[in-house]
C-alpha cells in the first residue's frame, strides 16, 4: 500500500453513518494527508498521522491502534521507502 494511502471516494457524514466500516482523511494546505482515521461500527479503530519531509514525502507515520490501545513510529528515508519500525508501545485510555 502507498504510503499515504489514497483515498478514492468522497462520502458524506449521513452516508458514512450507513457504512460498516470507513476512512476519515483531514489534508494540510498542500493537499496531503496528514490524519487518517478508520471507523468500524461507529468507533475509531486505527489513526494514522503523517509528517512530511522538505522532500514532500512522508518523512513518518505514527499509528495509534486504539482497540488494541497501541501506538508505534513508522519512519521513512527520503526515497519514501521503510526505514524503521518501533515496537508497539501500550497507550492509556481516558
């Protein structure tokens, strides 16, 4: 999968309602992604949030796996490619 992924259809918030499961992107002023939420039946699942390089690629991801309650670093070189992958670390829960 492209890291950040793609987004291929617009959807209202009525229509999500309807949807089993469904992603949320929020876009910076550049147009990229920066926030990418993941909803299953009402409830946040996953959310990922992209940092950029002065290259325009994503420089990092930080992955909040809420029903899991898990985070973890994802870093990428500047060619976009992998470059490391933290352990998952526990996350409190208000």
């Amino acid at each position: 999968m492209p890291v950040p992924p793609k987004l291929s259809r617009e959807i209202t918030k009525s229509a999500a309602q309807s949807e089993t499961a469904y992603l949320i992107g929020q876009y910076d002023k550049d147009g990229r992604l920066i926030d990418l939420k993941a909803m299953g039946g009402g409830a946040l699942i996953k959310e990922s949030v992209y940092s950029y390089g002065p290259n325009g690629k994503v420089k990092e991801e930080v992955v909040t796996m809420v029903t899991q309650k898990k985070k973890q670093v994802i870093k990428y070189n500047d060619d976009g490619s992998q470059a490391s992958v933290s352990p998952s670390v526990s996350i409190a829960t208000p």
